[in-house]
C-alpha cells in the first residue's frame, strides 16, 4: 500500500527525473492499470514501483500522490483552435501556400499565424489555455503535445513580433509545460496570466498572476504578478515594477455620440496608455486596441452595445502594468436629426422647427426647457412627432431644446446637443400720423422707439403689387417727393437692431389732390366779361 511515508520519500537527486507529473490516486486504482493509461510502451508498472517504493502494485492509498517522469508519458500531437476573429489574419503552413485563417480553425504544431493591422485572434489550447496575439503580430506554434492520455500538456510558442497575452492553466509541479520565447527572451510558465510584446529589438514581459521565468539557466528572473522584464540582445534583463493603473471613474457608464471619445485620469508614472475594447465581459474578444500618448482615446465607430473597456498604462521600459476595468454601454443610434431651425434668436409668438430626417427614425422626440433648467422635468414634452417641422404656441423667453430620432419597435437613439434660442417679441409697428402736404413733397411722421428703424411702402394699389415705392428710415419722419394726384396707400413696420422687421401696419389711404391753379386760369375769361 502507498501511504503517506512511502510518499515521502526521495529517491537520490542524480536519478530524480528532472519534471514529473504528480497523479493524485483515486479509489479502484492500480499501479498496472495506471502504467497502461498513462504511460509510453517503454516504460512499464515496475519501473512506477521502483520510482515511487510502492509495496503492492494492486494497492494504493487514495488521495496518495504517484510520482510519474513526463518523459515516461504516453505522447500525442495535440491541436489548437481559433476562438476569436477580429479583422484579418494569415495562415501560414508548412508546404502550403499563405491563406486566409478563419475563425473555428483547428492549428497544428508548426503552423504560423500573422495578424493584419486593427486585428486580433485569440487561440484556445488543449488544456484550456488561452492566447489573445493583438495587430500586427507573427506566431508560430512549434510544440502542441498532450502526454498520458491529455492528463499533461506541453506547448511550446515563438513570438517573432507583436503582442500576445496569454492565460495559462495551473500545473502542480514539475517543468513549465507553456513556454514562449522571443528573438530576445525565454519565457516559461506553469500557470498564470502574462504579456508580451516582442520585436527584434527587444522584448518586454509582464506578470499579472502567478510566476514567470525569464531566461535560462543561473541567469533566468523569476518575475512575480506585479513585475516586468525588458531584454534586449547582448544586453542584461532589466526587471521592473509595473506601473498602477490609470482611475476610469470619471468616464461616463453610457456613450451617446459618434465617434467615440474617451477621457480618463492619467496615472502618475504613465507615459502612454494601451485602450482596448472587448465583447462584454469576454476577454478573449478584443475588438479594438490602441496604444495613445495620453489619457484619451477615440474611434470611429461602433455597434451599440455593451463593451468592456480595459486601459493600461505605459512606464518609461514600455512596460505595461494591470488593466483598469469599466463596463461600457454604446447607444448613439439612431442618430439624433440635425435641428435646422430656428437659429439663437426667433420672433413671434410662435416657435417655428424644422429638422433633418435621418434614414432610421420613424418619428422624434422633442424636450423644450427653460434656459438654465435641465430636461429632468421639461417646460414641453412631445414623444411621437412625424415629419420634420413643428409649430409651437410660446410666449417670449429663453429656451433650451433638444431631439431624438425614433426607429422601428420603439427604439429611441440619444438626443442630440441641446440648442439654444431666444423667442423675442416681433417689433411694433407704429401707426403714421397723418401726412403733412407741401407744394413739393409729402412728410410722414409716426411715434418711434429706442433701437428700431423703419420700413415704409407707398404704392397706387391696396395690395401693394404695382408701383410699389420704398424706403428706409433711422427716425421718426420720412420725406419723399410729392406724387402725382390720386389716391395711395401707405404702410409701415419697425426693424430691430438685429435685422428683424417686425409685421406691416395696417394699410392708410391718402388723396392727394389736382393743384387750383388750372382751375383758376379757366374762370378768369369769365371774370373780366362781368
């Protein structure tokens, strides 16, 4: 039976083997059955039995360990799987020439992988580990291996340029079984979750749970979560701590206009921020990366939804320390329409809109509030508007309003950017007192206000349609030359200082009669015959 001190003992170091699986015993097993699930036809139950001093191979202690070398293992070439598709990405195959890799591919050992620009794929391995390699990235899987049945995995990576974050299965003990190296550093791993962003000129990884060695041999660092490493050919690792994230508590949890715009609080020892955008809550679905000089990232587009958003800072080793989490939710659409009028300033009494028509709306929204109110509890609320233009009764004042546009099922987009507008009063129009005849001209005179100027029409014709006559004037009178006689109409209206005339008055008449002279000459005869 295997009990606890045979468990413990040791066999010397020079015939330890140098990784082993360590198989936790479960009840019915057997060391021969064991022997035969787990192991390579070379090695057999007897040498398990020397290795771990186990007195009756039928008899083992559940919950006992069983020292198994991963040498011995059984050994099957194992596959890997393309979870995520972002943008574009090459295949690269021995023998075969570059195609396209599609999402839900099965990768095998030696095939290489090349992300495009403004893409990511994220890879799913046998054990459960999991790589996201970021734009502009080469990979080459050079070892995919389960030993003893898949109790034991082995992968071995080449990152020849570009990003990859990996999240690697814990292994117990034994020799890292994930190991990714660069044109400057060897990386191995036994679980834990770990960046790396390589060229060939250098190579910086960075630890977020568990450990990592970086090198080989007397020389490897053991970096810890929390710690980074620069390498560069010919020159020494550089450890170093990574820097604290940036604070996202100011970003807004809802974003409402294209394109998108972030701001956040910049973090003290950052000198450039990575922004990335994920599928809710799925981090293996990296849709949009971006390295920025500063805090505030923007991009075109994208769908509504809801996103997680994750912001990194950057140290002076472009070491790139822990991921500020956000949840984030996209509704700009359908967009809001563009208000077309009225402009800052109105007259009447009537507030007269008109607005464009985005493709998507049905119908439109329209909040009216007081200037210096909010829209919790709008002055003026209308929720189902069809068409583009609207009048509204409203008395003189200062207004802020807004709209959203309405698609199919209901769904409202945002409201567009509040506009303010000024409805004033229209100028009043003054009544003319009666004209003033001369011999040679007519002067019209009427009550004015400070501010306004004055229109006046003159025309032969009630409706003012022929022989039509203008004119302008700055104060209360008007003069203009004195018509031929007959009957005309006069009307008046005030012009304020912005432009803005006000309504015509009412029409007058005036008769301006034949001249006595003629009249005159006609009688004289008559008088000198009495």
């Amino acid at each position: 039976m295997l009990g606890a001190a045979a468990a413990g003992l040791a066999i010397p170091a020079a015939a330890q083997p140098a990784a082993q699986w360590h198989y936790r015993i479960q009840p019915g097993d057997t060391l021969i059955q064991l022997a035969e699930t787990h192991l390579d036809p070379r090695h057999g139950w007897r040498e398990l039995q020397r290795l771990n001093r186990v007195p009756d191979p039928l008899r083992l202690q559940p919950g006992s360990t069983l020292r198994m070398p991963v040498a011995w293992l059984q050994r099957e070439t194992a596959v890997a799987r393309v979870i995520h598709l972002q943008g574009t990405a090459q295949l690269l195959r021995p023998g075969e020439p570059p195609a396209p890799l599609n999402a839900e591919a099965l990768l095998r050992p030696g095939d290489a992988l090349q992300t495009g620009p403004a893409s990511a794929l994220s890879l799913r391995f046998v054990d459960g580990s999991r790589l996201l390699l970021t734009a502009d990235s080469r990979l080459t899987l050079e070892e995919l291996l389960v030993h003893g049945r898949a109790a034991l995995s082995s992968t071995r990576l080449r990152l020849d340029r570009g990003g990859a974050d990996s999240r690697v299965v814990p292994v117990a003990d034994g020799a890292p079984r994930y190991q990714l190296r660069t044109p400057s550093i060897n990386l191995g791993v036994r679980g834990t979750e770990f960046r790396v962003q390589a060229s060939a000129e250098r190579s910086a990884v960075q630890v977020l749970e568990g450990r990592v060695s970086a090198g080989e041999g007397r020389t490897a660092l053991a970096l810890v979560a929390g710690q980074g490493a620069l390498a560069q050919p010919g020159a020494a690792t550089q450890r170093g701590t990574l820097p604290a994230p940036p604070s996202l508590a100011e970003l807004p949890a809802r974003l409402e206009q294209l394109p998108l715009r972030l701001r956040w609080t910049p973090a003290p020892a950052a000198r450039a921020y990575r922004a990335q955008v994920f599928a809710a809550g799925d981090f293996d679905r990296l849709l949009l990366d971006g390295l920025v000089p500063g805090p505030e990232a923007g991009w075109p587009e994208l769908p509504d939804g809801h996103y997680s958003l994750r912001i990194r800072s950057i140290d002076a080793l472009g070491l790139e320390g822990p991921a500020a989490e956000a949840a984030l939710q996209i509704k700009a659409r359908p967009e809001p329409p563009f208000l077309l009028a009225p402009g800052a300033i109105a007259y009447g009494e009537t507030l007269r809109l008109q607005w464009s028509e985005p493709l998507a709306a049905q119908a439109y929204r329209l909040q009216i509030a007081q200037q210096g109110a909010d829209f919790e509890t709008p002055l003026l609320e209308r929720g189902d508007l069809r068409g583009a233009s609207l009048e509204l009764p409203l008395p003189p004042g200062r207004y802020r309003l807004r709209l959203a546009s309405i698609a199919a099922g209901a769904d409202q987009g945002p409201f567009g950017p509040a506009q303010a507008v000024e409805l004033r009063p229209l100028p009043p129009s003054p009544p003319p007192r009666d004209p003033e005849l001369g011999e040679h001209e007519i002067r019209l005179r009427w009550g004015t206000q400070p501010g306004l100027r004055y229109q006046l029409q003159w025309s032969p014709d009630a409706g003012f349609a022929t022989g039509l006559r203008e004119l302008s004037a700055e104060g209360d009178e008007a003069r203009l030359p004195r018509p031929e006689p007959g009957t005309y109409y006069l009307r008046l209206r005030a012009v304020d200082a912005d432009g803005q005339p006000g309504p015509w008055g009412g029409a007058q008449r005036i008769e301006i009669p034949r001249p006595r002279w003629p009249l005159l000459l006609l009688l004289l005869p008559l008088l000198a015959a009495l």
